[in-house]
C-alpha cells in the first residue's frame, strides 16, 4: 500500500478536527444522561457543542446554538443574566470551578429552572477561554424548595410571633430552627446540638422523649434551664423532613410565674389549713356566710370549732341561716348590723352577741367580722370565740368585789348614821321629859314641834342613807336600759360621802345639762363608779379635790364622764398594769386588785370605753365613755 503523503496525512487530520468539532451533531460523551446534559461554551456564552437533549430544555435545537445564531445568555432570563456574569467572575477569581442556579425562558415562553456546572479553561495569561460541565433540569425540585421555603417564611414569621419558643431538631439532635424568643432566651444555637448546646451535656439528656417522637407520638414535660432560672413547659411534636426522617417540633412556654404562683397557692392553702387547724385548737369559732336565694345570711362555711360551739353539724349548718342561731334577743340588732354593712356602710366589727346552741343552751360570744367574697359573690367571714364561762366567772368576780364594797360602804354608813341616831334619841328623850311633866305645859307645844321637825330630818337622813346601801347591795341579772347618768353619780356619790369628808376631801360636780339617757345597767355601772372613786379617795389620805364631770359629744353619740383625783398619782410602769386582776399598788391589807380590774370589765358590756391619765404628786384622771340611749334624746336629770 502507497504511503500517504504529508499533505495527505494534514488534510485528514483537518477532516478529523472538523468532525470532532462539528457544530451540527457532535457525539455524546459517556457521561451524559437522561436528566444531565454536556456542554462546551467558549467566550460570550456561544456553545461548542451541546447535547442533544438541550432541545427538550429549551425549545431549541442543537443547530440554533452551535450554528452561531444564539448563544446561551439569549435564552437567560434577564434578571438573571448579571447573576450569571457574576458566578462566572467569582469562579475565575477562585477556584475556576463554575456553579449557577437561575432561569431561562424556552421558545414557548416558559421559565424553567437550570443548573449550570463545570471547569474554566484559561490560557496562559489567565484569559477565559472556555467553560465545559453539565446543565440539569431543575424545575420541579426549585419550585418544591420555593414553596418549602415560602412555607419556612409562613412557619417563622408566625413562629416569630409567638410568646413562646418554638423549635426544630432533626433527627439527629441538631437544632434547625428557633425562633425570635427563643434565641432572646437562651440565644441563638441553630445548627448546634441541642443536648450540648441548650444542657451542656456530651451525650442525649435522659429525659429525652425522641424515642418516643420517632414513633410519631407527642411528648410532654416540664425542666428547668439553670443558666437562664427559668422553668419551662415543653410539648414536643413528630415532624417529617424533607428526607423522610421524624425530626420534633417544640413549643416551649415559661411557666416560671405559674410554678411561682403554684407554690404561693400552696403555700396559701398550707397557712390556711394551719390557721383552721390552730383555730379549732383555739376553740375559735370560724364561718362565712351569704345571701341565698330564699335565705339571708345563710352559712356556707363553718369550721368544726364552730360547730362545737353551736353543737351543729357541718352539713345541718350550711342549710341554717344567722337567724337560726342568734339569741331572739341580739337578733334585730345583728341583722340590723349585717345589712348595713353589706351596704357599705363602716361599722364596729367586734362585739358580744348571745347565740343559741343546738340543745337550746343559751351561749355568749365574741363576734368579729369582716367584709369578704365567697363564690364570686359578696359575703361575710366571721369568727366566734365562746366567752360563757368567761362571763360566769367575772359575774362572780363582779358579786365578790360587790359584796368587799357592800362591806366597806356599811362600815362607812354606820358611821354616817350614828349622829343623826345621835341627834334622834336626844331629842326623842327631850319630848318623853316634856310629856312626863304634870300638869302638861301647854306653853312648851311649839318646843315639841321643833324637836319633831328635827325627829323627822334626822330619821329621813338615816333612811335615805339606809335605801342607798340597800339598792347598791340588791342583785340581779345585767339589764341594759335607758338611764340618767347623773341620777346614777349623785346616788354613788352619796354612800361615799361621808368617807370623803372624813379624809378632809372636797366633791365638785359639773353636769353637761345636754346629757341624754345612756343604754346601760344602772346597778354595775355604779358598781364601776363606786370603785374608781373609791380608789380615788384612797389616793389622797392628805385630803384634797374630787372632781366628776360629764360631757356630751353629739357627733359621736357618746357621753364622757371624767373623774379626776389630786391624789399621789400613779406610776408610768403601774399605768400599762392597773387593770389586770389581782394586780395592785396598795398595802397588803388595802386591797387584792380587783376594784379596777372589775370596773374594766363592767365597762366592756356596756360598749364604751376606758382610759386613765396620770402623773405622780398631780393626781390621776379616769375617762369613760359610754353610748346615750337609741331610744331618743330625752336629756338626763
């Protein structure tokens, strides 16, 4: 066979070059495939070769662009054409490895989405020269991310919304999203793992609830972050990824001010079954009550020392009302007082009332109340202290100190009585001598008649101080009524009289003249009175002033009765003691301390008031206050 020559063999190697070359159908490369195209592009975007699968993307085919009639930019979307431009310079400036996503518009005016890859040739002086790799189809894989991700901007904008922290752990424990309020919590951890980052542990947190999210079941639990001090709520929800895999989606809510509240709410309900428990040690009576439909004032809570009070049981009280219990005689008053105050208006809260217990024993008690709620609805809280036997002792204590002044009031009347008793049988003898004489002496008859005159002023003296003492030693049960209180001063300031003048005191007297009548029980009043001013006197044995004084206070509807002495005066330290039973001041023979203790006690019942002022050598000023009458205002005597 003839050699071929050298211009033979260069002509064929042209031919071969033209072929590799050919712009019309150039063989495809092994690695091209259904969804991967190959391409060569050299200086301003115009293809060397193109697969042929370039017209199922475009529209056009390979002739279009390797015949030099288009090159790649024509079918670039336009807003994306600079985006290109821009991924081709970074790529030169870098690693020369070229890598674009963006749009292009087929011949039949569709937007599809490519992605471009491949190597930059360049010559020796780093000039672009040509760029080959593979074009895919990404269309529906972009639109699947567009939608994913507008749904991730839906998801995190309500997330970011939200007061409590949501997020999203993958599969793996890594953290892909929090939101705005969980990354101002405990800061922003996304793409860390969340048992390292969140707990500061090297391996998964035994209180993990994964396992159970992987079998697509909710989790729910509550644990504090001790960096941030907080107490945390933590629902956790399977989520599928976008690889199949079961990530959690959690909500996390600070309920460190609920626990708070919890803890105070059981704290609450802790003092308050320890108060109920010391209450019923206490024998303290404790109840609430409440309008009812076709009852007023009806209980609806009655604690048991309350029961043992009224001898009810729980359930037969709260199917009672106040006027089942209350004594017929407090019971207008007690209503009176409860509707008032259920219209606002301010009242006395504390006082003595007589209740009626179950077996229809009689009980007398301290009563304290106070505006409440119960249900929603406006009610009264009460407490109850039973003060019967209280009261059975301080009447005897009352009866023995009465009887101590009865004792001492004769004593001092006997002495009193003697000179008129005197003066009585002097004179009687004197008219017996006149009727024994004979014949009778008629010019003697107006001498008898002035003897008779001074019989009876002196007789009359005796008795009166006779019915003092009697009424003032009479006993009977307290019996609050309409009385003059200056009645009441004079008749005690006469059985001590004599004992003043002995001790060389003076008695002044000054009567508001505006003074009504006062509710209250003339004989322990006066039994109260007769044990201030005894003690009075028994303060000035130099001798000295004795001062009783009233004044009315219209406004207050109250009665000031002031009795001041110019005694010795009682010390600061004795002052705050003066009215504690058996406490006393005097000599071991003077008395045992119940005079003021008992005066105190009286006083109480009677609602009013007492207080003393007092300087040692100056003497002392008690001060009593007591209510006028509600009968009206018919001034005192």
């Amino acid at each position: 066979m003839k050699r071929p020559t050298y211009e033979e063999l260069q002509r064929r190697v042209e031919e071969l070059e033209r072929l590799v070359n050919s712009k019309v159908d150039p063989p495809p490369l092994p690695f091209e495939t259904i969804d991967l195209l190959t391409y060569k592009l050299g200086k301003g975007w115009i293809f060397h070769f193109v697969g042929r699968a370039i017209s199922d993307l475009t529209g056009y085919g390979p002739k279009d662009f390797l015949g030099g009639e288009m090159n790649w930019l024509d079918v670039v979307h336009e807003e994306d054409r600079r985006t290109l431009e821009d991924s081709l310079n970074k790529a030169m400036a870098s690693d020369k490895y070229f890598n674009s996503e963006h749009r292009i518009v087929n011949r039949q005016g569709k937007v599809r989405w490519v992605k471009m890859r491949g190597r930059i040739s360049c010559g020796e002086d780093g000039e672009f020269l040509s760029l080959q790799g593979v074009l895919q189809d990404i269309t529906s894989q972009k639109y699947t991310e567009l939608a994913l991700e507008s749904e991730h901007r839906a998801f995190a904008w309500m997330a970011n919304n939200l007061e409590d922290g949501i997020y999203l752990v993958s599969s793996d424990y890594r953290i892909e999203f929090m939101n705005r309020t969980l990354i101002n919590l405990v800061g922003d951890h996304v793409g860390e793992v969340c048992y390292e980052a969140l707990f500061g542990r090297d391996s998964v947190c035994p209180w993990s609830v994964m396992d159970a999210i992987r079998h697509e079941s909710c989790g729910f639990q509550e644990y504090q972050l001790a960096h941030v001090g907080k107490t945390f709520q933590i629902r956790s929800f399977p989520v599928k990824g976008r690889d199949g895999s079961i990530g959690k989606l959690g909500q996390l809510k600070d309920i460190t001010k609920t626990k708070q509240l919890q803890c105070e709410v059981k704290e609450f309900e802790t003092r308050q079954q320890a108060i109920a428990d010391a209450a019923n040690m206490a024998n303290l009576g404790i109840f609430i009550m409440q309008d009812h439909e076709d009852m007023e004032a009806r209980f609806r809570y009655t604690n048991e020392a309350f029961c043992r009070i009224t001898g009810y049981r729980p359930e037969e009280l709260v199917q009672k009302g106040a006027k089942d219990l209350i004594h017929p005689d407090d019971l207008d008053e007690a209503m009176e007082r409860y509707r008032r105050r259920h219209h606002g208006e301010v009242m006395n809260q504390v006082y003595e009332i007589k209740l009626v217990r179950r077996d229809a024993v009689p009980v007398t008690a301290f009563l304290s109340v106070a505006p409440s709620s119960y249900d929603g609805r406006v009610a009264t809280v009460g407490f109850v202290r039973d003060i019967t036997e209280r009261r059975q002792i301080e009447k005897s204590l009352w009866l023995s100190q009465r009887l101590a002044s009865i004792g001492k009031l004769a004593a001092e009347i006997a002495h009193e009585i003697n000179n008129p008793l005197t003066s009585v049988l002097t004179f009687a003898k004197l008219v017996m001598r006149i009727f024994q004489q004979e014949p009778f002496p008629a010019h003697r008859l107006p001498e008898i008649f002035e003897y008779i005159t001074f019989l009876d002023t002196e007789a009359t003296r005796c008795a009166n101080l006779a019915r003092n003492l009697l009424d003032f030693s009479r006993h009977g049960d307290i019996e609050i009524k309409p009385n003059s209180i200056h009645e009441l001063l004079d008749k005690t300031l006469e059985v001590m009289r004599h004992r003043a003048e002995l001790d060389q005191i003076g008695i002044r007297t000054h009567f508001d003249p505006d003074v009504p009548l006062l509710s209250c029980d003339f004989k322990r009043l006066q039994q109260a009175f007769v044990n201030i001013i005894w003690n009075a006197i028994e303060a000035m044995p130099q001798g000295g002033l004795l001062s009783v004084s009233t004044h009315f206070e219209a406004e207050r509807g109250l009665v000031t009765i002031e009795i001041k002495d110019t005694g010795v005066g009682i010390p600061q330290d004795d002052l705050e003691r003066i009215f504690e039973p058996f406490y006393t001041t005097k000599a071991d023979t003077k008395g045992v301390g119940l005079g003021l203790s008992v005066a105190y006690g009286i006083d109480r019942p009677h609602k009013g008031g007492i207080r003393v002022r007092s300087e040692v050598g100056k003497g002392t000023n008690f001060i009593l206050q007591l209510p006028v009458a509600k009968c009206g205002s018919e001034v005192a005597d």
